[in-house]
C-alpha cells in the first residue's frame, strides 16, 4: 500500500512551518501506519523513542482522526499541539514527549509492567542503539520477559551493526523484515509470546528521490516552496 | 533515616497497590519484605525512565539509590519525567558527604542545586527518620514528583509528628533582631550551635522547594540572617526575594573534598560543622558572648 497521500501531508506540512524531519518521518511511516491499523490491539500502546520522526506519527493520528487536520498542518506554529517532537501533555494518544534519544524504551518498559497485560511497542532508531539508555533498557526488558515489541528503524545508509546478535544476547525474539512492506511489517508484529525485536530495514527519505539521495543534506532541512512543488508531484501518481 | 525508609516503604506498599519501589542495587536486604519492589540493577536512567513509564500507566513510583548516581548520572532522564508531568518520588542516601571514605564519585553536595533546575521537582530535605517518614507519605498522597535527600546526619528532635511538606517549622522564636535558617538536616549542626543561645530565632527549613516564604517573611523580615545549606548554596536568591536583611551564607564549598572519613569528619572538612556556624554568628550578631 502507497501511502503518498500522507507524504504529500508531510512536505506541506514541513514547508509551510520551515522546519521539520522530513527523512526521518519518511523511513518510519510505514511502520506507524501499520502500528495503528493491523499491529496494536485495543489496550496496547505505541511509544515513538525516535521522536523527531513526529511528521509520521502526525501524519497517521491526523489520517484516523486522533488529531484533526488543522492541527497536523499547524505544525511547528507557536502554539501547535504538534510540535518538532511529540508532546504528551498536548496529545493524549502520545505516550511521552520525546526527543531525546535513548529515553523511550526505558518509559515504554515501566509502562508495560504498570499496565499488567497490555503490549506496549516501541519504535526506536538506528542511531539510539548507540545510547547506553537504550541499552540498559532492552537488558530490562528481556530479564523481565515484559510484553514489549521493539522495531528498530534500520536506516540502509547507517544501520546498527550486529543488531540481530544484540536483540538476541538480550533475550528478544528477533525477526527481520523490510520496513516499507506492510505485509511483512504485519506478519513479523503478530508474535506476543515475549519481548519481540523487529528489525525493519529502511530507507531514509523513502518515496522522495532528492531525500533518498542525500538524507543527511535533508535530515532537518525543510524544502522551500518550489522544492516542496517539486517532491508533491514526484508523489502524485 | 535509611532504615526508616525500609519500614515506610514497606508499609506503603502494604496498604497502596500503587506504590512500587524501584531500586539501583543498593540496599536490597533492606527492602527484602517490600511487596512490590524490582531492583534495576546498575541502570539507573533506564530506572528513572522506567518510573517515568510506571507513574504514566497510573503507578506511585519511588526510586531509590545512591545521590550521585540519580541527581547526576540520570539527571536528564529526571528532567524529562518531569517535561512529561509524571508523577515520580526520587529518594536518595549519601546527601554530600555520607559516605565518607568512597570518594568524591560518591559525594553529592551538588544534587539540590543540580534538580532546583528541573521545573515542577520538589526538593525534600527531612532532618531525621520520622520526617522522612511523613514526608515519603505526604509525598505518595501528593500527585506530584519529589526528590527526598536522606542523610545519616541527623538533628535532635524528630518533628515528624507535626511535619508538613512545604512549611517551614520555627525551631525557636528569640527576642534579637537576627536569624539562622537552617536548610534540611543543618539542623544537627545549627541545634548544637544555639543550645546556649534563645535569643536567637532559628528557622528550620526541611522542604527546600515549594519554599515557605510566608514563615521566613514573618519570622526574619529585616532580619540579618545566616543561612545553613548542608549543600551546594542554591537558596541565597530565594531567601534575599523574602526581604530579609544581610544573608551570610554558609554551605561545603565547591571543591572536591579528597580527604576520607567520617561522615562527622566529612561535615567539618565541609565548613558546616557547628564550630563554623558559631564563629559565623558573629557576622549577625555581634555582641553575643563567645
């Protein structure tokens, strides 16, 4: 499934407000789009450790109604309920207001074992396996056996090396997948049995070939007018 | 005041399914009996994140572990708790010099002035095991995020039984134009310094924040005052902002303290020893006898 539709919402949303994570959002959509349509049941949570990847989730909450329209395309103004990173205090869906790194495993854990049987995921980025919190977190997390499914947002270009080894020494199940296969993405988030790695290789800038190009150029830049002209028609079918 | 927090802990967790006790591998046989209690191991930020994340599904976290290892090693991850507005009680052993023969990766005499700068942290400063107690259960009732500093340094009396979070107690009201204020457990120290001396008002501050400005207004307006921190200074400004006279300030001084020994010898290396406070009245009073 294409999700277009919700790239385009991004490009504007990230022009108009001069700021944003567009590559970020962009390697991430998939896995959040099916977080919230096929992977979560009804009490489960969804925490996004990688917070700057917010245009995604924004995205997504504004597609099912969680957040109206007008909200996700005031982004980044003075006082948006949508900020550069996701703000708990402002959203109810969002868990906890992140941004820095290596944080959100740690709070997902002790939400999990507070809520006593739902299944909390947890969306983390390559890079944030270099943080120690993050670390420690997953250390937690196996020798707990919490109901906790990390997905790792494996970027091609930087990915975590020996990530399958990692998950595993730490007690996880770990499985692989391409991160913008929504089949896949589902199938490997089925398991429930434990605490579950899912190493969803992706593409920063997936779907925006300037982005995929050079996503660390892109990383925080936001495209002027006629950038942003130019990316929406690449996603217009 | 450690092993009033073992017994508190425990009763908590008895009678709040909410309470749940967090710990950094320290202190375990201590809370052997405590109902709901995971140690962390040597984690402590994905501790703290983890409180964070047990106050967000509606728990009453209390996380315990040695100062430095939570006011500075996992001072970011307080800070975000706090950012979220969740609810989390940090309570910590050691105060500043405690341990006195470990080294300076030991001491804390930082961690006040470290979390007066995450907004929304009280900061709790009990003098003695029953106000620790009161406190930790004020705490709990509260809905709020604390930070509680137990020390082995304790004052005489226990004021437990009167002792509410966020107001001051007036330790005596005396009949000269001048006041101590002693920060959390200074009190041992500034008690031994008075004994001989009702004329002179002390006012005991044992929460260092939300601050009782109305009782330190009344008691020392126009006052000179000596002000007692037992660590890094941090209340100087708040206390000139309640219209007090001249502040002399006594607290440890910002250096690394590279001797060892007792947590009495520490407190003397420090410069908050009750000889220093008594040749400090001088400065606020300068006609008592010496």
């Amino acid at each position: 499934m294409n999700l277009n539709h919700l790239k385009r919402e991004i490009v504007n949303a990230t022009q108009a407000a001069h700021t944003g994570h567009v590559p970020s959002a962009l390697s991430v959509l998939d896995i959040i789009y099916v977080m919230y349509h096929n992977a979560m049941q009804s009490d489960d949570r969804f925490v996004l450790s990688k917070g700057h990847a917010a245009l995604a989730l924004y995205a997504v909450l504004a597609d099912i109604g969680v957040i109206s329209h007008e909200a996700f395309m005031a982004f980044g103004t003075r006082d948006s309920i949508c900020g550069g990173h996701p703000d708990s205090v402002t959203i109810p869906s969002v868990e906890f207001s992140t941004g820095s790194l290596g944080h959100g495993l740690g709070m997902a854990a002790g939400l999990a074992i507070g809520l006593h049987g739902p299944r909390v995921f947890c969306l983390i980025g390559d890079g944030e396996m270099q943080e120690g919190a993050t670390l420690e977190a997953l250390r937690l997390v196996g020798s707990m056996a919490l109901p906790v499914t990390v997905i790792l947002d494996n970027n091609a270009t930087h990915p975590c090396r020996g990530a399958v080894d990692i998950f595993q020494a730490y007690g996880f199940t770990t499985v692989e997948c391409n991160g913008h296969n929504h089949d896949a993405l589902t199938q490997c988030l089925e398991y429930r049995s434990g605490p579950l790695a899912v190493i969803a290789n992706t593409i920063k800038g997936n779907g925006i070939a300037r982005m995929m190009a050079e996503p660390a150029a892109w990383h925080s830049r936001a495209p002027t007018a006629p950038e942003a002209a130019e990316m929406i028609a690449e996603l217009t079918p | 005041m450690r092993a009033q927090f073992a017994k508190t802990i425990t009763d908590l967790c008895e009678h709040n399914d909410r309470v749940i006790l967090l710990y950094g591998d320290v202190g375990g046989w201590a809370f052997r009996n405590v109902p709901r209690a995971i140690n962390c191991g040597i984690s402590e930020q994905a501790m703290v994140s983890m409180a964070g994340g047990l106050a967000k599904a509606g728990m009453i976290p209390v996380v315990y572990t040695i100062a430095p290892f939570l006011a500075e090693r996992a001072f970011e991850q307080i800070k975000v708790n706090a950012y979220n507005n969740l609810p989390v009680i940090y309570v910590t052993v050691g105060a500043s010099y405690d341990y006195g023969t470990m080294g300076a990766t030991h001491h804390c005499p930082a961690d006040i002035a470290t979390l007066y700068n995450v907004p929304g942290l009280g900061l709790l400063c009990p003098g003695a095991p029953m106000e620790a107690d009161a406190m930790l259960r004020q705490a709990v009732d509260s809905g709020a995020a604390w930070y509680m500093r137990l020390s082995i340094e304790r004052g005489g009396r226990d004021y437990g039984d009167v002792l509410q979070i966020g107001r001051a107690i007036v330790y005596q009201s005396g009949s000269i134009a001048a006041a101590i204020i002693a920060v959390g457990n200074s009190i041992a120290q500034v008690t031994q310094a008075v004994r001989d001396m009702p004329e002179m008002t002390v006012i005991y501050l044992p929460t260092v924040r939300p601050l009782d400005t109305e009782t330190i207004r009344s008691q020392c307006a126009g006052k000179p005052v000596l002000l007692i921190e037992p660590f890094y200074t941090t209340l100087y400004a708040d206390i000139a902002a309640c219209g007090v006279g001249n502040i002399i300030g006594l607290s440890p001084r910002r250096e690394f303290i590279r001797h060892y020994g007792t947590q009495r010898q520490m407190t003397k290396a420090s410069g908050i020893y009750y000889a220093d406070i008594r040749s400090a009245l001088w400065a606020i009073y300068p006609v008592m006898t010496a």
